[in-house]
C-alpha cells in the first residue's frame, strides 16, 4: 500500500524539531555532554522528516497543476 501524503504529517515534523533543539539547549544548560549525540540524531530525524514531508507537498501540488 503505497503513502499518501496528508498535511498532518506536518505534526509530527515540528515537535521532532523542538525535541532536538530543547535537547541540545539542556545539555549545553546542564553541561550533560552524553545528550548531545541524541539531540544530534534527533535533529537528523526531524530533517528526514521534514524532507520528506515537504517532498510529499510538492508532489501533491504537481499532480493537481492543471494541464498546459
């Protein structure tokens, strides 16, 4: 079954966002070095995330751009 875009996969792309950069910003507050690999992966995640949610939207608007 294939995935289709929806505009509610925008949900989850923000607050892996947020979760990355409040991750960062507590271990840098705290000096608790061992989080940062997991802000550093969790960022990762959320750009994948992120990349294939906007590929999705402008594959959507593609396919509904009326014939020339």
């Amino acid at each position: 079954m294939p995935v289709r875009y929806d505009p509610q996969y925008w949900s989850l792309v923000f607050p892996l966002g947020m979760y990355s950069a409040a991750t960062h910003a507590y271990a840098n507050v705290t000096g608790l070095a061992f989080l940062d690999p997991l802000a550093r992966i969790a960022g990762d995640i959320a750009l994948v995330a992120w990349l294939l949610a906007t590929l999705g939207l402008v594959r959507r608007l593609l396919q509904r751009r009326p014939a020339a």
